[in-house]
C-alpha cells in the first residue's frame, strides 16, 4: 500500500513563503536530443500540469482531478534548447486553510522509432530541465530454444546537473557524513503488455532474458517493452527569482516488440476465491490481468477482513484436486511494501482443514543501507501515472511479480496465498493482485 507524504518541495514551499506575485512569468528551459545527441531541432512541446497534493483543500479527495492538462505551449530552437512559460501562482495555489500543489510535465512527440523520453516536476520559479534524449536500447527479440529471449543494452546515463543547479545534500547513515545528491541511477525495467494489463514486470532487468513458458502463459497479443526512470532534485537560484528546487521524475520508454502466443493453460484457471473482492467470478483466476484490491474500499464485511485495507489471506478452490508444480504470482501489492525484505506463502490442503507449505518466497523489496532511497520519494511522489504514453509504474514500493517451483506432492483441492515480515511472524495484509497462476 502506497504511503502519501507531503513532497519535499511543498514543505519547503510552507517554510519560506513566496515573493513572486501570482501573475508573474517564470520559465522553464531545457534542451532537447535525438537518441544518437544532435539537437532535435524545431520540435514541438507541449507544458502539461495536473493537481497532486492538497493540503488542507476544501475539495474532496474523490473528487480531485489529477490529470494532466495542456498548460501552454513551445518548440525547440536550431540547437535542441526550449524554453517554456508559467505563471508563478499556478504551481501552488493558496486556499483559506490549505494549499494545493501542481504537478507539470513536458513532452515531445513520440520519435520515428516510438522511442519516447518526458520530465514530470515541482517547481515555483526559473529551472532547468535535465536534457531530454531518447534511450536507443537496442531491444531484440529473437527465437532460443527456450522460447523467445530478448536482448538490449544499457540504461541511459544519470542525468547531468547543469551548472545553473545545487545538489541537494542528505545524512549517509553509513560514513555519518553529509553527501550530495545525485539524480538516481537509471535501470532497465523489462515490461510484457497483454491485451488486459501487465504479464510482467521486472526492475534491473538484465540482458539476455528468455521469459519462462509460465510467465507467458496463453496469454495473447503479448509485447515486450523497456522502461527506465532517474529520480533527481535540484536547487536553483535564479538571477532577480527566487530560490526553488526542482523535483524530477524523468523516464524513458522504448516501442514495443510482439512476443509468440503462450501454450500454458494453468490449472487454477476460473478457480473461486474467497473472500471474494467482487460479485462474480474470482478476478484473480480469470485470466484478464485487471488489478484488483481484495477490500474495495475498506468496506467489506466477513473474517479476515477487519482492520482496514487488504485482507489476511485469500484462498482459491481448484475445479478439481491438482499436484502443484509451479506459481506465477503477478501484481500482488502487500501492507508490508514499506519493509525490505518480506515473505510471501503459498499453502495447499486437499480438505480445507489440514494445510501443508507449497512455498515460502522471499523477497527483497529494497536494500536497507541506501541512505538515498529515502530522498528519492519525494521526486517520485504522485508520478505514478505520470507517463503520458504508457501504463502507470510504480518505482518507490512496485507490485511484486513471481516465478516460482513448488514443492509436495498430494494432491490439493485448496490453495492459501499470504504474507509476512522476514522473521514468519508477523503477517501482512494482501492489499490488491492481479492474477494468480499455478501449473501442474
């Protein structure tokens, strides 16, 4: 479950107030690049902006819009640099009670090749934007013995500071020692797109891949795509402005190659589920790839459900007793994202009473040692869904996508998938999923 915390900008925002007037102009340039560096030039930009905090708004939460829309508009000159046009009182707007804080993005067309690259950002006065170049990775999809493997190259590189903009500097628990910020490392993040929603998904993917024949499923209409993201946050003081940092979230996406249909039905197919999170069939065994929460809206009744978000346990009823051999778990969201390591259980009984362990994962969500992790949220902040050319991406706390064996060999008619801290103690809740898949 996603954690809300007021941006960094925002309290900075609150702490120092704002000199400029609210008509007043102020700008954002940048600089624009083909994927092999030459200026991309007379190029047409669009500046974005959508509503992404409230603090103290007398709207309502459900009713906010947080979309974005068309703000204004330029082109990049003969040497790839652009510079676009804000009004200072439309990066925050002040209520009676509260502020609200606007997200803007800048994005050029799509290239030739649908590569793509766009910056999302808070900002109140004069910045600078990281320059934008597409990512040409390389990606390759050809045929293995194993099936399709697919190949690229590496991440583009940390975005530069320039010389107009300060690092922000944190504490490093590990030297106790002040250390400048850098904009986050770009990784390759491998997507497989269905026609439903995400088959998978993979951070710090790495080249060559072949996808097993159980991550493929029978899924069809299956694309392969490459995402990568840098994180930053830059401190500006502009010539006759005032200060303001600049939090960003830049990423990059490669078009998408088409993958071979999957032969693999699973057993678990059209299985019940409860407790169930919607009348109808269970939307975890339908084969679709919908996420869906366990506890929509924290109002459903029944045990196990108590406490709020997520439910304790789900368990799946097979049509008919099955010898699990292996699990595919895919955008399973826990209440424990926050802890670095976790532990997700898969359990089988054959009568509903007495349960045998068919898998005990862990998982590594982060590495606890990096003192930056922490400053990167708040660029990242309600960005989500910040791409205007693809599925939302969750880099802070991303759903968890599983491939693995099982083990026993009785028969099972029943399944119970749950959660828990690193120790197999404390248990977590299941917040969302979007399938569950077990083979034979």
């Amino acid at each position: 479950m996603r954690h809300r915390l007021l941006p960094l900008s925002l309290l900075a925002l609150l702490a120092s107030g704002c000199e400029r007037m609210p008509e007043d102009p102020i700008f954002v340039h940048g600089r624009l690049l083909h994927a092999d560096g030459s200026p991309r030039a007379d190029t047409p930009l669009r500046l974005e902006r959508a509503r992404v905090y409230s603090y103290g708004s007398s709207v309502p939460e459900e009713e906010r819009d947080t979309r974005f829309k068309p703000y204004s508009e330029g082109a990049s000159r003969a040497s790839g640099d652009f510079t676009l046009e804000a009004l200072a009182g439309d990066t925050a707007v002040e209520e009676l009670n509260g502020y609200e804080q606007y997200h803007f993005r800048v994005v050029p067309p799509l290239d030739e090749d649908g590569h793509g690259v766009f910056v999302a950002f808070v900002f109140w006065d004069d910045v600078e934007l990281p320059e934008m170049r597409p990512w040409d990775s390389g990606l390759t999809v050809s045929d293995g013995l194993q099936g399709p493997t697919l190949s690229f190259g590496a991440a583009p590189p940390v975005p530069q500071t320039p010389p107009s903009a300060k690092l922000t500097e944190y504490w490093d628990q590990n030297t106790n020692t002040t250390m400048p910020l850098s904009p986050s490392t770009p990784e390759p993040v491998m997507h497989l797109h269905g026609e439903g929603g995400l088959v998978w998904q993979w951070f710090r993917a790495t080249s060559p891949w072949t996808p097993s024949p159980y991550v493929l499923e029978d899924f069809a209409g299956v694309e392969a795509q490459l995402r990568a993201l840098s994180a930053g946050l830059w401190f500006f003081n502009p010539l006759g402005g005032e200060s303001s940092t600049l939090d960003f979230r830049m990423e990059w996406r490669t078009p998408r190659k088409a993958l071979p249909v999957g032969t693999l039905r699973p057993v678990s197919r059209g299985a019940a589920c409860s407790p169930a999170p919607v009348e109808g069939p269970c939307p975890y065994t339908d084969g679709k790839l919908t996420v869906q929460e366990t506890h929509p809206g924290s109002q459903q009744p029944g045990p196990g459900n108590e406490g709020g978000f997520g439910v304790e346990a789900l368990t799946f009823t097979l049509n008919a007793p099955a010898r699990p051999r292996r699990l595919v778990i895919r955008g399973l969201e826990t209440t424990l994202n926050y802890l670095d390591r976790i532990r997700v259980v898969l359990e089988g009984s054959g009568d509903g009473d007495t349960w045998g362990r068919l898998a005990d994962i862990p998982v590594i969500h982060f590495d606890k040692n990096d003192s930056r992790r922490n400053y990167y949220q708040y660029p990242l902040f309600g960005t989500d869904a910040a791409s205007p050319f693809d599925p939302p991406m969750d880099a802070y706390t991303p759903s968890l996508y599983l491939d693995e064996p099982l083990t026993g060999d009785a028969p099972v008619r029943y399944l119970r998938l749950r959660v828990t801290a690193e120790d197999g103690e404390s248990a977590g809740r299941l917040y969302s999923l979007a399938e569950l898949s077990v083979f034979e």
